[in-house]
C-alpha cells in the first residue's frame, strides 16, 4: 500500500519524518482504533488515511482489525428523546465513550423494531417503525442508514422492497440479509430480502416457509442465519384452536433455502438470546442459564448457570420487575413492546461478551470444557438496551 493509493492522492511530504512512507503507512495500520479521531488531526495527510476505506481494508488483511460493539437503548424511548449509543472497544473491554447519537433520529418516530447489522466500518440500520395515522399504531419502515464509523458520517442506502419491522437479519459474505417482521399495512411478513452494499440494491430471496408471529433473535452461524419466533400452530381442529409454538428457521444463503430445524426448537428449553462462537451456538435464557447446542447429538445441553458454575450476568429479580413495571406504566411508549428481560449478548471468535448491571461480578470467565471465554460489559441496566452489532475495522 503506498501513500498515493489512500484517496487516490499523492502526499507530498513523508508520512512520519526519517521513515519510507510504506513503512510509517504499517505503523498507522497498527495503531488501535480508539486512536483515529485524534491522530487525524494531526495533519491533512493523516486525517485523508484514518478517513480511507482502503486503510480498514488493509487493516483487515493484516489480520489487525479491531472489534467494536455498538448497542443502543432506543427501544425503550420516546420519539422525542435521543438516542443513546455506546460503543465498547473489545479488545480492551472498555466502554469508548457514550453518546447521544443522531444516527436513529433521522427517521420520525422509528424508535422501536429496527435492526443493526455491520459490514466492514459501517454500522446499518434497518427498518423499524414509524407511526401510522390511519392505522393509529406503528408499522414497518423501508429505511436504510448507513453510518460510516471511520468518517462518523451518515447517508442514506436504498429502501427496503417491503417496509418491514420487528424482522430478523444478519450479515453472511458481506450480504445483508432481511425477513420476516410486520410490513407497512401491520401485517406478517415471510418475506426475504438480500442488500448488496457495493451496488446499494435490495433484490428478493427465498420466502420463510412459517409466519412467525414474532422473532425473538437471531445469529449467525457457519454461513447461515438462524431465526428463532413463535408460529402458530393448530391444537384442535374442531375448534380452530391456536398455540404458539418456539420454531428455529435456518436460511442457507448457498441452497437459498429456508428449513424448520426440529431438533433446535426444543419446546422444554427457556427461550433466549442465540450466541455463536466460531464452533457452537449457545442460548442464554431470561434466568441467566447457558446451554449449548450440541451438533452431533441434535439436542441442547446445559453448560452454565448463574445457580451452577455461573454465567457472568447477574441481575435481581427485583430489578428486572421493576424495569418492566417502569416500561408498562410509561405513557410515551404507544405499542412499543414492553422491555425484554432476555439479557444481551454477543458472540466472537471464541468470545461471548455479556451486558450486565453488575458490577460485583467477576469480568471474565473461561468454559475450560469449551475453549470459550466469557467477558462481562457493564452498560448499567442491561435489559434495556436491546439492538447491537459489532464492527471490524
């Protein structure tokens, strides 16, 4: 990488006095993220590298890119108040900074039901809701933002095909992918759609074979997106009598199918967040336990719990209760969802970096039986902020 190829301009003056400009370029590469914004101001020359998108892809192929996580807490607010936004540098563990962001304030009233995803530097958001007067509730929106970490500049990518909230997604090859949630007219959708970044274009994929009433979460795995929601099921046909019954939907982007996998929609297991390391998916239910789903035997095992070995997540019953009587009892919050106690969490490598509440906790913990390390990241009152993604660059 020489210096002329960052922006496509020719830098007059060495990058770092007494050193080849390819040299002094492979130790910017290598200087954390954390430390961008501030080296950029250094000089001109400086500020057009942090600020190129051929510098992250270098950064990638060195195999040095940093992992940030970006969560937010807007499904619990009010249109009118701003969204908070915290980013965590997992490297380090630490919290960079908190902000209040106006990456989710560009679209009236989506303060609930979208979706973040990352590929490369750039943090999307998808979807959401947005008030419908006619209906009197919320619907989906078609609106996609595209926030572009090195430049902290927003822009608008083209709208989704079908106005969707309360969907699934995930990232798989740099693909985004879209499906299910409510559509514009509120009603189920089982539709999927795929988002070329490169071509900023939407184009349709494979229907959900079930409509899932609603989505609980969903992770990627070993290339493909795992969904898990409530569909409805028949229990008696005299009557027409309906059960919602736990179902996981696997899309393979290679086949372009959508599959029921049986065995993972276990009816017995507490529903919870899916995490996947880069060899297992887990749950982490609202109770704080951990199972891990074993491949060979088709079934899930518990590995951990906050009354056993113990996962990293604390939180009193007390608070969760009072979190949910807090969300219920506030009037701002027309038709959005009372808060979910699911606690977050986000898988990585062979990391899972839980959000919690409780500081007294140990901050990292190793499942010596799995390889995996378990990291704690304090946010203060974790149920409450429900969307994330985490950016390599």
């Amino acid at each position: 990488m020489a210096a002329r190829d960052v922006q496509g301009t020719s830098l007059q003056q060495p990058l770092l006095p007494g050193l080849p400009d390819h040299v002094a370029l492979l130790c910017l590469l290598r200087v954390p993220r954390q430390y961008h914004a501030s080296l950029s101001n250094v000089c001109v020359q400086w500020n057009w590298i942090f600020k190129s998108s051929e510098f992250f892809t270098y950064r990638k192929k060195l195999g040095i890119a940093d992992s940030w996580l970006f969560v937010t807490s807007t499904n619990l607010l009010p249109s009118s108040q701003p969204a908070a936004c915290y980013m965590y540098d997992l490297a380090s563990k630490q919290l960079l900074w908190k902000v209040w962001s106006s990456i989710l304030q560009r679209r009236a009233g989506s303060v609930d039901g979208f979706k973040f995803a990352a590929i490369d530097e750039k943090l999307l958001v998808i979807g959401g809701n947005r008030q419908c007067a006619n209906l009197g509730c919320k619907v989906g929106d078609d609106q996609l933002t595209i926030f572009n970490t090195a430049t902290n500049k927003c822009s608008q990518g083209a709208k989704l095909q079908i106005p969707r909230c309360n969907f699934a997604s995930g990232v798989i090859d740099r693909s985004l992918y879209v499906a299910g949630g409510y559509n514009e007219n509120g009603t189920i959708e089982q539709s999927t759609e795929v988002y070329n970044l490169e071509d900023n274009e939407w184009s349709m994929a494979t229907r959900m074979p079930v409509a899932l009433k609603t989505i609980d979460c969903e992770v990627v795995f070993r290339g493909k997106l795992y969904v898990r929601g409530a569909r409805e099921i028949i229990i008696n046909n005299n009557n027409n009598n309906l059960q919602q019954e736990s179902t996981i939907l696997v899309f393979d982007p290679v086949s372009k199918k959508w599959e029921i996998d049986e065995c993972m929609s276990d009816s017995s297991l507490e529903d919870g967040e899916l995490v996947a390391t880069e060899n297992c998916v887990y749950n982490l239910s609202a109770s704080d336990v951990l199972h891990k789903y074993d491949e060979d035997g088709k079934k899930w095992e518990e590995i951990s719990s906050s009354r056993g070995r113990g996962v990293l997540t604390s939180r009193s019953e007390t608070s969760v209760k009072a979190a949910a009587a807090s969300a219920s009892n506030n009037n701002n919050l027309n038709r959005v969802p009372v808060v979910n106690t699911i606690p977050r969490a986000f898988g990585l490598g062979k990391e899972i970096f839980f959000l919690t509440g409780d500081m007294a906790g140990p901050p990292s913990q190793e499942l010596h039986e799995e390889g995996v390390v378990c990291h704690n990241l304090y946010i203060g009152t974790p149920s409450l902020h429900r969307e994330g993604a985490i950016i390599q660059a």
